[in-house]
C-alpha cells in the first residue's frame, strides 16, 4: 500500500526499507466482484496489518476530523509555565525525543507512564551520546524539520540555536531568562539536573556540560514533561507565548482557533516532516482537523459520545473515563465502543509529616494498614485494578524499583490489611479510643481529577478503627494551592507508585518546591543526593533502592491501589490501541477515520 499526500520526496533509510517490504509482505487486498456482491458492497475495503499488534485494519486513509473532549480550557499556551498548558501545546510543538509508535505492543504497550529505552526513540533530536567521564551529552539535532509557515518563523528550518535557546530558558541557564520557574521545577525536576552549560555548537549539535556525572540526565532532557521546543522570535517579540495566536511549533498540527469555554481547533501541517513508523512511506499526520470540545460536565461528554459526536474520549485530553460503572454502562447502549484500560500513577494519601498525629510512623503504618486496598479492588474496581502494593515509584520502572514480593517482610506487614494491628499500633501511640470511639480526626482535600467513591471507601474505613475523617472535595487550583503550602489538615490526596521518572524521588526532599508530605529528612536527603551522584549503573540501581525502601519504611505515603482509568474510543476511528503516553500529537497525527464506517454507522 501507498499514500502520498504530496509530491514531496523522501529518502528511506535501510530500517525503514526492511519494515516497508515486511508490510507488503504481510499487506492483505481482497477485492469482490460485482456479481458477487450487493451493489453497495462491490469492492471490500482494503486492509492491512498492523505491524505492531499483528492485527488486521482498515488501510490508513487521509481526511476528516477527528474530534476529541476536554473537561476544561488549558491554563495557556507556553510550555515555560507547566504541564497545564500540555493541552493546547503538545500537537503543536514537540520535545528532542518521545515515544516509539513502532514498539511492537507485546513488548510494551504505550498504556503505562514510563517509558524504558526500548520504547523511546528520538524526535527532534536524532541521536545523542554521553561522553566517559559523563560530563558531556551531545545531541544531533534532526536535519529537515520546518517550523510551521506563520509568521515571525515563517517555515525556516529547526536549528540546533533554538533548542539551546529553549534549554537555557527551562534551566535558568542564559538568552535572558536567568530566574528559574517553580512551574518547570515542579512538573519536570529540571533543578535537579545540575546542568552547567548548554551550547549550540554548530547548525545541528547541542552539548550540554555537567557539574557532575548523573546517568538520569540523558533520560531527564529526552523526555521531560514539559519541554517542548518553543519559537525563540515569538518569544523574544513578546516575551513568551501565553498567547495562543503566536504559538508557532515544529509539530503534525497548528493551532487555528480557540474559542474559551467552547473548543479549540488544530488544522493539519501540510508540511510536517514525520512519517508513520508503522507504515513509513505515509506522510503524516492523517485527519485533517482535530477538534477539541470543551466539556466541563462528564455526563455531557458521555452523551456526545454515545451519539457520535465525539469520537475519542481519553487521557490524551483529561476526559478519561474514572468509573468500572460508567464504562459497564457505555459498552451495554454502544458495544461497538473501542474500551482501553490504562494505568497511571497510583492513587494515595500525601500524611503531614511534620505535624502531630501524622509525625509518629506508627500513625502512618496504621492508616495503611486499615484500608482494605485488595477487597476495594476486587469489588469496586471489579478486578480492573492493578498489581500488588507499590511505595512512592511503581514497579513499572523494571530493574530499577524493587518489586513488592522483594521487599523486607517486616516492610510487607504494613501494606497488607490488619485493623487489629492498625488498632494496636494506634493504642501504642497514645491515640487509644475515647468514650465516641474516636481516637483522632483530619481532613483530607481530595483533588476532584481521582475517582471520589475509591476516597470514600477508604475514609469509611478509616472510621472502623476510629480514625474520623472529613473529606474535602475541591478543585486542582484550590487542592494544589493547599498542598504547596502545607495548609491541609493532615491528609491530602496524591499520586503515588510514579513510574514515569526515577528522577520523582526529588519530591520528598526538604528543598523541592512540591513535596506532599513536607518531608524534612536530612537522612533521607542524602539518599536522594547519592542517586543523582551514582557513577554506573549497578550502583543507580544500588541506590535508588535504598531511596526507595527509606521512603517505604517511614511511609509518609499511602498506597491506596492503581486503580483503572479507561479511553473509550469510537469504532471508526482507526490506529489507536489505548496508548496514553503524554504526546498526544504524536498519537493523534497516526490514527485516521474509516469514513465509510462512519457512515455506514450513521454518523
């Protein structure tokens, strides 16, 4: 099969010829004649397979719109100020390197955070390699990639100089922007780096010095999230791009128009540089507008797509599906929903660590031991969620992490359900019941991006061994505003079991900007340090586990499970097997739409 949106040639390296005459091989055509065939029905469609998941599939085809929702606007459009602004971004603009669309899915299946070696691959940088005494990354710089044509870029070539410009505006480090920003610190521990120098040192090399070695930095500079490649003269004709008419970008869409509260619009790159790495001789991306509705309330969003008007329902965009109940229901009125579990960082309990009752470990260890974590999974998640107990990293990040069954016995007992035990260990911390059966009392903010139910039940629980506690729904603003200042009573709602970087064990050190549990532990700061100091591998590994179990050990985190996220995708839609990685222009721009199942469907 070949689709050629342009005239424009191309030159295909050995790899890309290898996987091209595999898929010929594999590429099935079946035609019917019309004598055997209902008029309507006179040629079938023309299939083939998918490379990555051995199944056969609708051809890619160019055309349409794609139509995804978002339960809110972005916060802007600047990756200098954070991940809330990924949304209106990351179709527009890309990072040096990202996912492999090419993986084949068995070996990993792009529904997980992390990203091991084996699934990344470079995007706007082509390759890269540390020097000996690993002081020195280098990166290639991709020839051939254009900026979008609109002005003040006007279509010129990518250049080594914009990357360093970028860079040096993230890091603090020069170009005029010498303040670091705490919304960059926070989602992407970008102070954490020690990052001396950044220098283009011609058209199409980047070198970066450090003031030590650190084996995390290539890692932490491919892909962290935020870090897309700005257009350095937006920025310095405005000083920054917070508004969304100058945002210009390398990647397979531009943004043509955003309608707050309403929707935003992304048209097609008709010169965009990627090819499908499935199908390689496709240019990409395949729709030709991607649509993004702004729907603040889920039960709108269920209707819409129920009836077809939005075709993709995801974490792409923050409108995943939280609730077993609510996909049950989906697939009863539409089976021929395409339904995708995926998994993020698990869902916990940021404790107070500096502040009485949740300053003695044995309260800590208690309330972990008095949530049921198995039976909520088993009945309310109905067997969707996932994997045993995890500490503050997910044993996603293989052969970094120690798995559950690894760890000490002694460590095991606390993360496994005994309110006996829990009672015990409360009555030794002089927290004993009083005449209302009450031994203490806190509230927890919950951030309203979890699922409330899962919260509700560990809270009932809580109350069985006489912990009272009140929970607080509230919004991410409110909840992240609390949080950053240590004003919650007591317990917050967090994220925990991350898997995306080894890099999060900077969160629970006294100078990080975005500490949940305001952990101030000098010895558990020297472990943090050690990691970033490792001088090879073998011993990374050495001491990320011990940063791992110290963390574990004094539990100032509660695992409360992975419970299940779902996409929910339409039938039409073609290419997509639930990956969740952060890219969801790289995503978005490999999928098309089978129109004539659209419409033979009657949409």
């Amino acid at each position: 099969m070949h689709l050629e949106p342009n005239e424009e040639e191309y030159v295909m390296t050995p790899k890309l010829i290898v996987l091209s005459l595999a898929l010929a091989l594999v590429a099935t055509v079946t035609f019917a004649s019309a004598a055997e065939e209902e008029p309507a029905a006179a040629m079938e469609k023309e299939m083939v397979t998918d490379p990555t998941t051995g199944e056969m599939v609708t051809a890619p085809q160019y055309g349409g719109t794609l139509t995804a929702a978002t339960p809110s606007d972005p916060a802007g459009s600047d990756a200098y100020f954070g991940h809330p602004t990924m949304k209106a971004i990351e179709q527009v603009c890309e990072m040096l390197a990202g996912i492999d669309w090419a993986v084949d899915r068995d070996v990993h299946g792009l529904n997980r955070i992390y990203l091991p070696d084996i699934a990344l691959q470079g995007r706007l940088a082509e390759s890269w390699e540390m020097s000996p005494d690993g002081l020195t990354l280098t990166f290639h710089i991709r020839q051939g990639v254009h900026w979008h044509d609109k002005a003040p870029m006007n279509g010129r070539e990518l250049t080594a100089e914009d990357v360093e410009y970028n860079w040096r505006r993230y890091t603090g480090l020069g170009s005029g922007f010498t303040e670091f920003s705490p919304n960059i610190a926070q989602w992407s521990g970008l102070d954490d780096l020690g990052i001396a120098s950044i220098t283009a040192t011609d058209r199409y090399t980047v070198v970066f010095t450090l003031k030590q070695p650190n084996l995390q930095v290539p890692r932490e500079i491919l892909w962290p999230y935020p870090t897309c490649i700005m257009p350095p003269e937006v920025i310095e004709q405005h000083g920054d791009v917070t508004d969304w008419r100058n945002l210009v970008g390398t990647g397979p869409f531009e943004l043509n128009d955003w309608v707050e509260g309403s929707s935003l619009t992304f048209k097609k790159n008709p010169n965009y540089w990627g090819f499908d790495e499935k199908y390689p001789q496709n240019r990409l991306p395949y729709v030709d507008r991607l649509q993004v509705m702004i729907m603040p309330d889920e039960t709108t969003r269920l209707a819409a797509l129920r009836t077809g008007k939005v075709d993709y329902l995801g974490y792409l965009f923050y409108a995943h599906v939280k609730s077993v109940n609510t996909i049950e229901q989906l697939q009863q009125s539409n089976p021929d929903l395409q339904v995708f579990p995926f998994y993020r960082e698990a869902t916990g309990i940021a404790l107070s660590a500096q502040n009485p009752p949740f300053n003695d470990v044995r309260v800590r260890h208690a309330i972990q031991m008095a949530i049921d974590v198995e039976t909520i999974a088993n009945t309310y998640f109905k067997g969707w969620s996932l994997g045993p107990p995890s500490g503050f990293l997910g044993d996603g990040l293989v052969g970094l992490v120690p798995a559950f069954e690894d760890w000490p016995e002694e460590i095991k007992q606390y993360y496994t359900y005994d309110p006996a035990g829990a009672e015990a260990l409360l009555d030794e911390a002089g927290y004993p019941r009083g005449a209302d059966g009450i031994r203490l009392k806190a509230g927890l903010d919950f951030r309203d991006v979890y699922d409330l139910g899962h919260y509700e039940l560990a809270v009932a629980q809580l109350g069985e061994i006489g912990v009272e506690v009140e929970l607080k729904p509230m919004d991410t603003g409110a909840w992240a505003g609390r949080l950053r200042e240590h004003t919650y009573d007591g317990m917050t709602s967090e994220a925990v079991g991350f898997e995306h970087s080894i890099g999060m064990l900077g969160q629970n050190t006294s100078s990080s900007t975005w500490n949940p549990a305001g952990v101030q532990d000098p010895a558990y700061d020297a472990l943090a340090d050690a990691v970033l100091s490792a001088p090879t591998q073998e011993e990374l590994v050495t001491r990320v586990g011990e940063a791992f179990m110290y963390l574990t050990e004094n539990h100032w985190h509660v695992w409360l499970g992975r419970a299940p996220l779902f996409s929910v995708v339409q039938p039409w839609v073609i290419g997509y097997n639930g990956e969740v990685a952060q890219e969801s222009g790289v995503i978005l721009g490999r999928v098309w739409i089978d129109q004539d199942l659209k419409k033979e469907m009657g949409f």
